[in-house]
C-alpha cells in the first residue's frame, strides 16, 4: 500500500514546486551598490556608460538626463505578472559631461494617465475592401505602356 502512495507523493511534490513564484526583472533595475559608484560633481557620461550600461531613454526635450527604468514582477502560474518594484533613476549631466543631480522615483511617484478611447476623425471618403481592391486593379492598367 506504502509503494503505491509513492509516486502520487512524488507527482504531487513535483506539481507543487511547479506552482512557485517566478520573478523577473526587466529594463535597467538599478542597485544601489551601482548607484554608489556615481559621484555627483565627478563621475562623466562614459563612466556612467560604463558602469551602468546604456540609459533605457534619453530625456526628450533635455539631451543632459539619462533615464534607467526597471522593474521586478513575480508571477505565480498562469496569473497576471505583479509588480513588486518599480524604479526610475534620472542622472542629469552639466554641459561638460559630469553628473549633475541623480534622482530616483519608485513606483509611487508615477501618474496615472488616462487613455482616450475615441477615434480621431479624417477627411475623405470611407471606401470598403472591395473598392480598394477594384481602385487598384483599374491603376494597374496604365503602367504598362506610358510614354517617358
């Protein structure tokens, strides 16, 4: 009777270690021992390059601040990913090239933004499927022996 309550213990063990929690980091998720080794005032662009890789973006409308983003999520199974941790790291550089100001955001920080469902509209007359497809037939016709 024991052996046969073996292998369903062990087909039970293995389904259960299965369900653990897997976590992930994606983008640039910055630790402060890495941030310990930027000092404002002396450390420049290649040495932040260097050491913390390429910046996930640069700064839109002020070339001087890099932007490393990251974020750890776990999931359990076949559920939705959940975010654990969040993190935004802006280094601002002077005009020469050296670390400026480093500011960090956490997941609090952010804004929530409101996505506009509407459709923009545009001008010009709506054609179905088929009047596309009998549109182009029609301008294929005069590719073939035009004048130069």
């Amino acid at each position: 009777m024991q052996t046969a309550r073996l292998p369903l213990i062990i087909a039970l063990a293995v389904a259960l270690a299965a369900c653990g929690a897997r976590k992930d980091i994606r983008g640039n998720y910055l630790t402060e021992t890495q941030l310990s080794s930027i000092t404002v005032g002396t450390t420049d662009r290649e040495t932040v390059h260097r050491t913390l890789g390429p910046p996930s973006t640069e700064g839109t409308f002020d070339r001087h601040v890099w932007y490393y983003i990251g974020r750890q999520t776990e999931e359990w199974g076949f559920f939705k990913p959940e975010i654990i941790d969040q993190k935004v790291v802006a280094i601002y550089f002077s005009d020469k090239g050296v670390v400026e100001h480093i500011q960090k955001y956490a997941e609090g920080d952010a804004r929530a933004v409101e996505i506009v469902e509407r459709e923009t509209p545009t001008s010009g007359n709506k054609i179905g499927f088929f009047e596309q497809i009998l549109g182009n037939l029609g301008a294929l016709g005069g590719l073939g022996g035009g004048e130069l």
